[in-house]
C-alpha cells in the first residue's frame, strides 16, 4: 500500500492548535464549535491557553482575528493534522 501525502487546500479542514498567553476560559466554545480549550502554565509559570478546534482556511483566519481584536498575542500556530 502506498502512503498518500495530503496537501492543505483553502476549502480543506485540518487541526490546528493555536497557543496564547494567559487563561482563556469555556465562553470560547460559543465561539468554535468543537474547540478544545487546555489551560496549562509555561516554563516561566505564566499561564498559556492552547485551543485546539478542525478548521478550513476561514475559519482559521476567523479565530486569528478574534484573537487579533482582543488584543492577544500569538505564542504558536501548528497544523496538526490534515482531514
């Protein structure tokens, strides 16, 4: 069986996990449906939120501003896995 590489497309979902300083709590899951939120404290024992939701292109883009808006900064955007 040959193994097949999955490209990201615009139109294409994928799971991503976006991490932020500070302690986002459970209202985010109005916001994205099936978000997973994971709040933990870093090396510095200051507090990081790491949300982790499938997303396509919009969506991605959609939470990147909200995030935006309110003033957060962005620690990391990894692409977990392509669906």
């Amino acid at each position: 069986m040959q193994d097949r590489i999955q490209k990201l497309t615009l139109d294409q979902s994928a799971i991503y996990q976006i991490k932020v300083p500070g302690c986002l709590d459970e209202s985010w899951k109005d916001w994205v449906e099936g978000i997973k939120i994971t709040n933990e404290t870093g090396e510095d024992l200051a507090p990081i939120t790491t949300l982790t939701a499938s997303l396509d292109q919009a969506g991605l883009h959609g939470l990147l501003r909200r995030l935006y808006a309110l003033g957060m900064p962005l620690i990391s955007i990894v692409c977990i896995e392509v669906c």
